[in-house]
C-alpha cells in the first residue's frame, strides 16, 4: 500500500494562483502540541460574531443542496484532485483508514461526506459558514465533523505514516542523496523549520512574535529525499530560533541518546546554519569572506541537497492553504 502521507504532500498537484485579498477567517488546522491534539482548538474567532444560525439580516442561511449528492459525483479526475488535493483513489484509502477510528458511528452523515469537507476547508480560505452551507450542515454540526475528523488524523494516523525509517529504508533514503548531482554519503533526511502565522495570542503575545514582525508557531519538520515527512514537531513560540527549537524536540533526544542513538556512526542529517554543527547535523559553514573554494564548494552542495525541504514546505501550503494564517482563538 502506498503511503498515503506520500500522496497527500508530495505528489504532483496544481498550483491555483494564490487569491486577492483573502478575508481575515482561516481556521486552526491541526491543534498539536508535541503530538497531542489541543481538545479547545476549533472555535475560531471569525465564528462568534452573531448568532450561530443566523446571518446578518437575521436570516437563516441559504444551504446548497446537493453539493455532495449530485454536484462532486460530477467532477472528473483533475477538478477533483484540485478542490480536495488528492485524487479519487487516494481519497477512498484514506476514507477506508480513518473508517477504522471513527469512535461514534453516525450513520446519518456518511462517512465520505465528512471527509470531503474537512479536506475542503482545509484546503481553501472559505469561512466555516460557507464552506457548512455548501455541504449542508449548520455550522454547529460543521464544527464537530472537522473537529471529529482532524482528531482522528492527527492522533491516530500520524503516529502511523510520519515515522522514522528503518534501516532498509534509510539504506534507500542514503543512497537516493548520494546519487543527487553534488550527493553527500550517509544523509538520511534533512531538517527545517517554518512559520506558520497566526492572530496575536492573548495573555503572552511577545513569545510569538517572530522577527519577520508576525506572530506565529513553528513547524519543524525532517524529510527525506522526496520531501516526505519522517518526523515533526508542531507548536513551539514563533520568538524561538531554530536551534533551541531543536535542543528541546523528541528528535534531537534520540539523536544524542548514548544508550540507543537514532542515527549510525556515518549517518547524518542536513540542517542549515541556524541548527547547531553536530557529527549527526551538518550545516554549511558561514560565509566570513575567507572560505576556501573547498568549502565553498561544499555549501553549494549542501544547499543544493537541502533545497528538497524548502520545496515540500511550499507544496504543504499550497496544498492545504489554511496553514497560511490561522486565526484561532488561543495557543
């Protein structure tokens, strides 16, 4: 089976152009802290203005009927691929795993239903409201099926499909680099970090207050040659550095373990200049004006061996565009 992370985030997708004037109304996409799902993360500000089931005028929103029923059935491959980012096979897969977890079974809303909706808005820069009444749910029921569905994908599927590889699968993850034009020996992933920005926080806004002047939390992830993800680390203050970020993640704790060390004696990761030299991390040197043509040499491979994570970081945002600005109530 292939893994359905792969498809999710690096297959090869349609890059919409991005929209004009996107309305301050994203909405929290995963709620994880060190893995664990945040169980206050889906009111979203841009949903508490005004009575819940009603619009402006007092009204009772105008639902689309059929959406689901009649509409989808009529995509083809490509327009289905490019609203739910993922194709119709990849779809059924992942329908048929987060089936296994599904908790309460509600046999009035299909399962796919549910699916398909999660996937729309976080796919899309559409308000809740909206994005409720194209599949036919009040906004309250909307809320709960998101909140049902990401709980099942973040605390049951990831641990499951973001893994480390094993040893057959690193041999493969080290040779693929090595044979990259300017390969290095022994590189089993590389890792980076990125801002996901958010609305200041109440109470500590200064903690996430990062110095491109925005507030945010931090995504640290590791990938490897096809800029797949093999470990994350989602939530940290967007104030922090990349390497104390690192120092304090569960990787770092398993890369310096003297007991069971995650990485061999020749194995290394790429980071760059941020992340601490390391014999496991390996950063290009820093430019003073003085390096040698050997070590200019060497960062140019680095950069060029490390250009797979900056791709698959836009990939992700382009793919899921939520993660663009979250504007959650609280951290």
């Amino acid at each position: 089976m292939d893994n359905i992370f792969e498809h999710l985030i690096v297959d090869e997708i349609l890059f919409d152009q991005v929209e004009q004037n996107l309305r301050n109304g994203f909405y929290q996409f995963l709620g994880l802290v060190n893995g664990e799902m945040m169980d206050d993360f889906i009111l979203l500000d841009g949903d508490l203005n005004g009575d819940p089931e009603l619009d402006v005028r007092g009204d009772a929103p105008a639902r689309i009927l059929n959406f689901y029923e009649e509409v989808i059935p009529q995509y083809d491959d490509e327009q289905f691929k490019s609203h739910f980012r993922m194709s119709r096979e990849v779809f059924q897969e992942l329908s048929n795993i987060i089936e296994q977890y599904i908790r309460r079974p509600n046999n009035a809303i299909p399962l796919e239903k549910k699916i398909l909706m999660t996937l729309w808005v976080l796919a899309t820069p559409e308000s809740f409201r909206s994005v409720a009444d194209r599949f036919n749910f009040s906004k309250s029921t909307g809320h709960s099926i998101f909140k049902e569905i990401i709980i099942i994908i973040a605390n049951d599927l990831l641990p499951q499909f973001i893994v480390w590889p094993n040893a057959e699968e690193s041999a493969e993850i080290e040779n693929a680099f090595l044979n990259k034009p300017g390969g290095f020996p022994g590189i089993v992933g590389a890792v980076d970090g990125c801002h996901i920005n958010i609305k200041q926080p109440p109470g500590n806004p200064n903690d996430y207050y990062n110095r491109k002047g925005s507030h945010s939390v931090i995504l640290q992830d590791t990938y490897d040659h096809e800029g797949k993800f093999i470990d994350i680390l989602v939530g940290r203050p967007g104030r922090a550095h990349d390497s104390p970020v690192f120092k304090s993640s569960p990787l770092y704790a398993k890369i310096t373990n003297p007991e069971n060390p995650l990485l061999g004696q020749n194995q290394h990761i790429l980071a760059d200049s941020a992340y601490p030299l390391m014999i496991h991390i390996l950063t290009p040197f820093k430019d003073n004006g003085h390096l040698s043509p050997l070590q200019l040499k060497y960062n140019v491979r680095h950069a060029s061996l490390r250009s797979v994570i900056e791709r698959a970081f836009g990939i992700l945002k382009v793919k899921f565009r939520q993660l663009h600005y979250l504007d959650v109530q609280s951290i």
